[in-house]
C-alpha cells in the first residue's frame, strides 16, 4: 500500500488514476465518508472490491461519475426528475438509483437492471473522476458492517495493504453516506443520508417517502451495519444515563452518547466513557463514526444511545444508530 496527500492537480492524484487504470483499488475521499474504489468497468477489480470488504456480492455497489452530463453513459433512462434533482444537488451527498445501461456489469448491480450513481462532491474524487474519464464503483473503504471511515487514517487502520493507494484528503465534511433516493418508479428514499428529505421533497415537488422495504437493493440496507465493536443499546433520551449505570454495575464498561440536552444535570461515574452529543444535527452526523471509534478505542463493550429527532440529517444519524443496533448475527464480522 502506498498514499499521497492532495493538492490540486498533485501527483498524488496521477498516481490514483494510474492505480484506477491498472485494475487497482484507491482510497478516495469524498464530502460524505471514504470510498474503496475500482474501475466500474474492470470486471475483475470490482470483485476485488467485494472480497477485499468480506461484502456479499449481491450487495450492488454506487458507481461516481465526475458530472451530470454522464449519465445517459450509465443510465438507460432518465427521467426528467433525475435530472432536475441532479443539476440541484450534484456535485453532493445524493445517490440516484436509475435503469442502468449496457456500460453497466453486472458485478456491480449484484444481477439488477438498476444502477446506483453519484456525483461526490469533495474536489479530489472529483479531480480523480474528471482525469479517470469513466466511472470509479467505491463502497465505504471499511469492512462490511464497520464502523465507515471519514479520515484517511481510518481506512488504514481498517484495511491495511488490501488498499494499493490512499488519496488523502483530509477529514470528510458530512461524515454519513450519501442519500440513496430510487427514481425507477415513484421516487423512495432507500438510505436517508447527506441530503434531507424535506429538501428532495421541495425540489420535486412531490412527499417524498422514506421506503423501510424495497425491491431495489442498495448499500445500507442490512439489518446491522455501521457498527463499532462494542453493543450499542438504544433507550429514550431521558433513560441514557441511567441505562448506562445500570450497565456499569453489571460488570459493563459502557460508553454513554449523552444528549447535550442532559449533559449539565448529568455527572459523569467512574466505568463510563461519556461523549456529549453536538447540539447541531450537522455536527454530530460528522463526528458520529469518529464517536464510535472512539469508544472501540476505549474498550467499551456497550454504547448507550438514543435517537435524534427523524428531521434533517437527524434522519440519517438515526438510521445509522439503529442498524449500528442491529442484530450482529446478521453481519459477518471480524474475529
């Protein structure tokens, strides 16, 4: 593995591109978290993606292009709403799930006719997308069912010399995946992420439905994902604190997501590793996977924490805390 930090137009970028067009895989920094990617249309390195994550090949992966002005490349139709919402959001933190096209292998689909695309909105996967030329497939740059990594570091930390090259580009700006909405039929948001659904709505003008089943599958959608080592419990806002010390007499070594709400009438005991919740939304949706880190960090082996209010990006922050709750006999995981 080797890596090179951006600037633009830097050397480090001709070296990612030239591990692109070699079949290798490149960590690359996006606005949301960093992607693991391939050539989309090497057969071969995308299926490197796949073991390289220990992720099931059924599990399709998001295809980032370097404009709107690409998709009819990839897609095989594009509806007028596609493309209004792409020229509001793109470059950004929105995915769009559409027919794909004959460019399309199935590796990255897992077998379906619909393909998953991004513009990223960070300006090194941007200037490695515009002097690649094609399509770059990249999932999160993490094994399946970890925590995502939003530093360069992280994806070192987790994936080692599986990576060939690592384009460092500093710490990511949202810190939570991309918004996946499917406009194959009536528009469904399948991931809530960096772009709210009241803002999508507002743009189409049209309710726009968050879909808790689809037929369409995306990343994201298992039951348990996003996860630290340590359990994550998920209680009432006004339970936290007391779930936490309940756990610590136990024998627990909990580590507390304490709402900034409760955080001044709250002391913090002995045995409890205790991160306030930002009190912006934004904040703690960029910090979120750097919390969990942290308390892997600290050997805690519970997280107590609770919901924010489903609006905004607190819809996406909840969806990653209940799938981080999920089941984990549901997920392979690492010894």
């Amino acid at each position: 593995m080797s890596a090179g930090r951006w600037s633009g137009g830097s050397p480090a970028v001709e070296q990612a591109v030239r591990t692109l067009r070699s079949g290798g895989l490149v960590a690359i920094p996006t606005e949301t978290v960093y992607g693991l990617g391939a050539d989309a249309e090497n057969v071969g390195a995308v299926e490197r993606v796949f073991a390289v994550k220990g992720r099931p090949p059924t599990h399709p992966l998001i295809v980032h292009i370097g404009g709107a002005h690409q998709l009819d490349d990839w897609a095989a139709e594009v509806p007028e709403p596609a493309r209004r919402i792409a020229e509001r959001f793109w470059p950004g933190p929105l995915t769009l799930v559409l027919r794909r096209s004959r460019r399309v292998p199935d590796a990255v689909t897992g077998g379906l006719e619909t393909v998953a695309l991004r513009v990223p909105a960070h300006p090194a996967a941007l200037d490695v997308l515009t002097a690649f030329g094609g399509g770059v497939a990249a999932p999160s740059a993490n094994r399946f069912g970890h925590v995502s990594p939003t530093t360069a570091d992280h994806v070192v930390e987790g994936l080692g010399a599986d990576v060939d090259y690592v384009l460092d580009g500093g710490p990511c700006e949202v810190g939570v995946e991309s918004t996946i909405l499917d406009l194959t039929d009536e528009p469904v948001i399948l991931r809530p992420g960096g772009v709210a659904r009241e803002e999508l709505a507002k743009v189409m003008g049209v309710p726009v439905r968050v879909g808790a089943k689809a037929a369409v599958r995306v990343p994201g959608q298992h039951p348990s994902h996003y996860a630290p080592r340590a359990r994550v419990c998920l209680v009432e806002p006004d339970r936290v604190v007391d779930e936490a010390e309940r756990l610590r007499e136990k024998g627990h070594r909990p580590g507390v997501l304490l709402p900034s709400a409760y955080a001044s009438r709250s002391a913090s005991p002995a045995g409890q590793v205790v991160v306030e919740v930002p009190h912006a939304d934004e904040e703690y949706a960029r910090r979120l996977y750097e919390f969990l880190r942290h308390f892997d960090r600290r050997r805690c082996d519970v997280v107590v924490a609770s919901l924010p209010e489903p609006r905004g990006i607190g819809l996406a922050i909840a969806d990653r805390l209940r799938r981080a709750a999920g089941p984990r006999d549901a997920t392979p995981r690492e010894p």
